[in-house]
C-alpha cells in the first residue's frame, strides 16, 4: 500500500488518540487520525498546505504508538516516515532545525557538531581488526561515552572480539530518514557500508536501538532499493548480555523500574531481553502502567526534541512521573537518546529518580 | 467577523480559526460521498472550553452572533452528530476531562474518554457498569448525547438508565437534570443543550469470568441469562476479526463460574477483542448498520439478514442488531443500510439513533420538540440534528421509498 492508499483505509476510529503529542497539544491537527486526514486531502490534491499545518505534522516522535493501537493495522510508522519525505519532496520540509542538523551532519558525518576524528576519543583499549564491529553512534560517541566504554568493556569481559570503526563510523542516519531527508541518509547509508565491506565487517553490535533499527532495518531496504548486498548481522548490546551474562547481584537491594525505547520495542519487538537483564541483577523490578507495546514515549524521538522543546520535554516529564509513581530508585532504559532526555526531564523535576543505561549497571556487575 | 473574532478571543482561552483544523473538525465517524459533501459546511471556527465558564461564555457569543454551536467529544459516533451542516462553532469538550469518585459515583466531565475513566476506576475498586466498545477513544459526553447499549447492558441497560444526573449548559445558564427530564438529553444529540460532567453509576470491580459458546443465533437466546454482558458473532463476522470460523456467542459473568462447560479460552480472547470491531476493516473499508429489535422477533429478523456479518448485543429489554457491510459502491452499500433497517422495522424494531441521518424516525417522545423550542428558541444548538431534517436525511428519506 502506498500512503495514499493506507490514508484511504483509516476508518476515522481516534482510537490513536493516545498519541502523547497530541495528548499534550490537543488539536485534531495533531493527532494522528487528524494528520491522516491531512494526508489525504493533500494527496488528492484538494487542499494547500502551509507551514503551520506542516509543523503540526512534524509534531510527531515517530514512537509508533498508533500503529499499535490501530484496530485495522495500519503500517502507520511507515506511514510517518513516508509522508515526510513527500513533504520534503515537495519543498516542505525540512523543518528549520532538522534542515541545520542535516547541515552539520555534512560537514562532521554526526549531528552534535563533533569532531570526526576525536569519535573514537572514549577509546581506552588497543582496537584490533575484527569481523565484528561496536558501532557506538553518535550520542554515545560525543555526548554520553561511558555508555561507549561500558559496552567495550561488557564485550571485552564477555570474551567477544570486536573493533571499532573511529573516524570512519558515520552518523546511521536515523535522524535524517526520521525526518524525510532521505537524500543525507543515503550518503550516510554509503559511507558507512563502504567502510564495512573494505572492513570484511560481518556483525554489528550497537548500543544505540536507533543505530540497531536503522542498521537492522532500513538498510537491508535501502541495499534492495539500490540493488546492493547487504549480508550484515546487527545486533543490540542488550540481547547479548541476556544471552551471554552471568551476572553478580547488586550489593545494596534497589528498586528499578524500565521503559521502553520506542525504537527498541515497538519499531524492533525486544521487550524481554532487557527485563530479563534486570531480574538477573537482582534488582527489584517493577513496571510502570504503560509498558511495552503500549510504553509512552520518552519524548526525544522523530526529531521532536530538537524542533518541538516545549513538547518533548511535557512527554519527558510525564513519563518521568510514570516511573516515580512506581516507587522506583531507578528509571532504566536501554538508549542512550531516552537516557539523556529522562535524565534532562527528571532533572526538571527535581532528580527524585536516577536515570540510568542498562548496560552500565549490568556491565559493572558481570561475573568473571 | 472581527468584534466576534474578539470577544471570543477575550472569552476563551483555546479556539482555532485555521482553514484545516475547521476541515478536520466538519466531519465525524461517517464517510461522506464527494456529491454529499456539498452539504457540509467548514465550521466558522473550533473552541475547545477548559470550564463551565467557557462554555457558558461560547453560548453567549452563539446567542450574540446567532451563529449555532455543534458539540464534539471524540466524532466517533456513526450518526453524522458532530458533523457540521451550517456555519458554526464546533465546541470540542475533550480538554474538559477530569473526573472523580463520590458517594460510589463517578463525576465525569464531558471530555473524558470511556476506558481512561475505566482504568482509573479499577485502580480504586469500582467499574463501569456499561461502556460502548469504542472506549479507547468516545467519551463520556458523546455516548450519553448519542444515547445507546454497550458492554454491560445486558444487566444495567442503556447508558441513560446509568446516569444519577447530568449538568447541561444551555442559554439560561447551567443545570443540573436527573429522573425523567433525562430524556430530554439523552440521544438528543447536543441539540437540547451541552453536557458539562455527568454521575455515572458503577459497580463492584470484579474481573468478568467469559466463556464463548458455539451455538445458533436462537439457541443463544436461552443462554444468556444471568451474565452481565452477552453478544453474538456470526460466522462470517467471527472469521473477519480473527476469533475463529464459528459462530459464537459470548457470555461475561460478573461472578467466577465453575459450573459452565464453555470455552473459556475463545471467551477470553473475544472479550479481550471487545472493542476492536473495526478489525473487520482490515482488509476493506466497511459501512456498519444498526438496528434494535425486541426479543420477540429478533430470530426471524436473524434469518433475513443472516447472510450479512452480524454481532449481536443482547441487552435487557431489547437486541442491537450490528450489520457490517464492505463498502462496494457508497450508494449501493448506504441502501442495504437503510434496507437493514426497514427490515427490522417490520419486525417491530426500529433504528439505533437518529443524528444527522434519522431525524425522521419516530424514536424520541413527542413532547420533545417542544422541548427544544422553549430551551433553544433561536435554534442554536445543533441544529438540523435529532429532530429535524437536513438535505442529506431529506436523500435518505428517498432511498427509503426504494422497495
Ligand atoms: C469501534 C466503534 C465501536 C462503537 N461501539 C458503540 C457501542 O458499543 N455503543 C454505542 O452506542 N455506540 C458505539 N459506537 C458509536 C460511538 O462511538 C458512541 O456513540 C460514542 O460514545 C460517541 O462518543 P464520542 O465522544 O465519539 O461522541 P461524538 O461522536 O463526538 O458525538 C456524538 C454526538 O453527541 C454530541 N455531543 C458530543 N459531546 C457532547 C456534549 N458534551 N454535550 C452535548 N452533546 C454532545 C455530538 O454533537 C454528536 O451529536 C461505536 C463506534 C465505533 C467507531
Ligand atoms: S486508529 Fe487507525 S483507523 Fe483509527 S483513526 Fe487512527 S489511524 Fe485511523
């Protein structure tokens, strides 16, 4: 089906009215079934749009939440996807701060403005030829690198060979295919397969579930699309630890509560692993109400937090308060993006809970 | 258009005039054919109060402006009610959406939405006695001014006899209506006045134990006693949303029954489906049609329209029939609409409600009109709505006359 097609089908239900934008802002144009209708009219060509209505399509993290609640199934995160791109396509997008983090991401191949050649800077071991790479990304490279070193040393305990791609490690794209800037996406798609195929890289380990989903997802897609081979296997950190962890229990009985990254759980269906994880470190495990295929969104994703602030950092905090509702010490997430905007979030309500990776507890924790 | 532009703006805090958001706002559940379309006008702008002061206050600039207002809680009603027919502000109650628990009732404001007030009810030990299977989305305002059975009305009935009291708000101020007087609001449509909060009756939260019985539509007639909530699934419409190639009848009990040897699994799975109808539309866009029908006839109206997908929702005093037709053709399909429920009228059953497409029917009491004259003299509330017609009712009012 293509998007004019999948707008056709949508029966108008608002059963996707749990979408946390448009919970926060309220408006039909806002939510999905709104934007959906949107689609539609635009597509037929009955109506014009103009940048207010285009910004309230962006107001949107991707998180996937419709889809799940859709009652006629409705591949709607495609649909998102898809529909951006037309905008752009059509001159309509990019929006002013997603079109600048494209600018920055072609001058230095990642979307903080970090230096290409200071990516690997987290490094503290000899890296070695491998057939296995870390991928690390982008945040976890510039932004939040004991989450980088925490997952080079859980690999290095757990007696997995791997290497490291340093400055030739480029941005996944994520964020740019997100926003409908397919066009740096693929650029970025090219370098980084480029790279692996002179590398003889075979496997994929990433800390990043927006590196794992786009690696593990959207390129095989877009190597079809172009007629290339795509033989790689990705993998998350955390299915790793689950499989191959022995792990001490923590020393001080605490109590933790996980949520869900949207790219790990709705967009890639891991749900278990991480929570296996967690009870294997003794942590006393709790779940907030919203769990799973129906976790709210932390807020961040789809390009949200860096157009839409305001909204990003409501969903932030409302999810923040889900956690402290549970009585947890500890918010764990599996993502260094959800990691850094909870943290930012819990920040803005005073640190009454710790935001915390999975993997740097678990790491800390691996039995010799 | 500016010194309403402004005194609105003075008077409420959210409102919209933007040309799309008046698009999306023009139109609710039901498909309108492009030819029908040109009867439906863009609303002059969308206001969505936060209290009571500010739907008083977009009253007073209606009665000021003479322009009506079309009340909308999620447009999730078939029925075209929030559809908007004349140059109007749609006043959208979902930002009115607190509720809390008093003297073992629920007071709800207008906007919230059915399974959210649910699940905050369960947390305290209280249920719902009856919800419509649009839950994740309708609310409490917009099923009570639609009017109807649900889930539980097979033990409580219709959502009018589970309301303690309603507060309405309409030119005179706001009030507060019980008994009765509540007909004269519920399944009015918002045409008598706008629904502010309600006192919603509830029950003991105890987890319902299912059971799905394989049977004829007569059989599940005879079985259906004592269960707080039954309904019935044809074959064909058992295969479309995925709980089996049987027909089946549901039966929720509100006690834990050891004593029925029916299949729990399929009870729990078609229960666990409940509000997920519309998995019928997954591979084709559907029209549901709908009609009620006294237990008396219901089994002969079964056999005429059998070969279409039929549920069944039993409630006390009477059976919803729920046809769900594909959508081949709009006019094709919107005649075995009306077809349906000429059939059931014959059978001495009648149509679910009126909106925008039934005014005509006979459903609502005769002092109503009346009614509406004394509280909404300039006819501002809704108009063309309930009971009275409107170009697209005036059309199917033809189709009808089509043997
Ligand atoms: C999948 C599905 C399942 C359904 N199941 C059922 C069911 O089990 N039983 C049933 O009866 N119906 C059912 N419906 C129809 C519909 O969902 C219900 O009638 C619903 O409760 C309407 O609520 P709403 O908030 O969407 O109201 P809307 O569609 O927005 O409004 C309905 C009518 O009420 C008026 N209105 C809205 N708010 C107010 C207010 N505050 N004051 C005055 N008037 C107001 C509107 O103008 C309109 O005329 C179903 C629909 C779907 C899509
Ligand atoms: S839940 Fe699906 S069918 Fe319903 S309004 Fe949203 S997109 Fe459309």
């Amino acid at each position: 089906m293509n998007i004019q097609e999948i707008a056709a089908r949508c029966s108008r239900c608002g059963y996707c009215n749990v979408c946390p934008t448009y919970r926060v802002e309220g408006w039909e144009s806002v939510s999905p079934r709104g934007k959906i209708q949107i689609a539609l009219s635009f597509l037929n060509g009955n109506i014009k749009i103009d940048a207010r209505t285009v910004k309230d399509i962006f107001k949107c993290s991707v998180c996937g939440l419709c889809e799940e609640v859709c009652p006629i199934d409705l591949p709607l995160i495609d649909f998102w996807e898809e529909l951006r791109y037309v905008m752009s396509k059509n001159g309509y997008a990019p929006l002013s701060v997603h079109k600048k983090l494209k600018e920055i991401t072609y001058r230095y191949f990642n979307p903080y403005s970090g230096d290409q050649d200071r990516r690997d800077e987290w490094v503290n071991f000899e890296i070695k030829p491998s057939k296995t790479l870390y991928f690390a990304g982008c945040t976890a490279s510039f932004k939040l690198q004991n989450l980088a070193k925490a997952t080079a040393n859980a690999l290095n305990k757990l007696g997995i060979e791997f290497t490291i791609a340093g400055r030739n490690e480029y941005c996944c794209g994520s964020p740019f295919l997100r926003t409908g800037q397919k066009d740096i996406f693929e650029k970025l798609f090219e370098r980084n397969l480029r790279y692996w195929e002179r590398a003889g890289i075979e496997r994929i380990i990433t800390s990043c579930p927006g590196c794992y989903r786009t690696i593990s997802r959207d390129y095989p897609r877009i190597a079809e699309e172009k007629g290339q081979e795509f033989n790689i296997e990705v993998v998350h950190t955390v299915s790793i630890l689950e499989r191959m962890g022995r792990f001490e229990e923590v020393e001080k009985k605490v109590k933790g509560t996980y949520h869900d990254p949207c790219h790990l759980g709705r967009h890639m269906g891991m749900y278990d692993e991480p929570r296996n994880v967690i009870r294997k470190l003794g942590i006393e495990f709790v779940e907030m109400e919203r769990t799973k295929e129906y976790s709210l969104c932390c807020g961040a994703g789809g390009g949200l937090r860096s157009q839409f602030k305001e909204i990003s950092f409501e969903i932030g905090k409302q999810r923040v308060l889900e956690a402290m509702e549970t009585g947890a010490e500890y918010l764990i997430t599996c993502c260094p993006f959800c990691e850094y905007h909870l943290s930012k979030s819990a920040e803005k309500l005073g640190n009454k809970i710790k935001v915390v990776d999975l993997v740097e507890i678990a790491e800390k924790l691996i039995s010799p | 258009m500016d010194s309403f532009k402004m005194e609105l703006s003075r008077s409420v805090k959210r409102y919209d005039f933007h040309p799309i958001q008046r698009m999306l706002y023009s139109q609710d559940l039901i498909r309108i054919s492009p030819f029908l379309k040109r009867f439906i006008k863009y609303p002059v702008c969308i206001v969505q109060p936060e209290s009571d002061e500010e739907v008083l206050a977009t009253l007073e600039i209606s009665r000021r402006f003479k322009i009506p207002v079309v009340p909308r809680g999620a447009a999730t009603s078939a029925y075209g009610g929030a559809t908007t027919l004349k140059n109007c502000m749609v006043i959208d109650f979902s930002r009115m959406n607190s509720f809390e628990i008093k003297n073992g009732c629920a007071v709800a404001e207008s906007g919230v939405v059915w399974l959210d007030l649910e699940k905050e009810l369960n947390k305290a030990g209280y249920a719902l006695r009856v919800y419509p299977t649009s839950a994740p989305a309708s609310t409490v305002g917009g099923w009570i001014a639609q009017g109807g059975y649900g889930v539980g009305s097979l033990r409580y009935g219709d959502i009018g006899k589970n309301v303690e009291w309603i507060e309405v708000a309409d030119f005179d101020g706001v009030k507060r209506v019980k008994g009765n007087e509540l007909k004269y609001y519920v399944g009015l449509f918002g045409t008598t006045g706008l629904i502010l909060r309600a006192c919603l009756k509830l029950r003991e939260n105890r987890e319902p134990s299912n059971y799905a019985v394989k049977c004829s539509f007569k059989e599940s007639l005879n079985l259906i006693e004592g269960a707080y909530h039954a309904s019935y699934m044809n074959r064909s419409l058992s295969k479309m949303v995925g709980c089996g190639d049987a027909e089946s009848l549901l039966l929720s009990f509100e006690d834990q029954k050891s004593d029925l040897d029916f299949d729990v699994e399929l009870g729990n799975k078609i229960w666990k489906r409940r509000f997920y109808l519309l998995k019928a539309a997954k591979n084709a866009n559907i029209i549901f049609t709908e009609a009620v029908l006294p237990y008396e006839t219901v089994s002969e109206f079964y056999q005429k329209v059998g070969n279409l997908a039929i549920k069944a929702i039993f409630t006390q005093d009477c059976v919803v029939m729920l046809g769900i037709l594909p959508e081949r053709g709009y006019y094709s399909t919107a005649l075995k609409v009306v077809k349906f429920i000429k059939m059931a009228e014959k059978h001495g059953g009648r149509a679910y409600a009126t909106g925008m497409l039934f005014p005509h029917k006979k459903i609502l009491d005769e002092d109503i009109r009346d009614y509406k004259k004394a509280v909404d003299p300039e006819n501002l509330l809704n108009p063309g709505k309930a009971m009275q017609s409107n170009a697209i009712s005036k059309l199917i009012r033809l189709a009808e006359m089509i043997p």
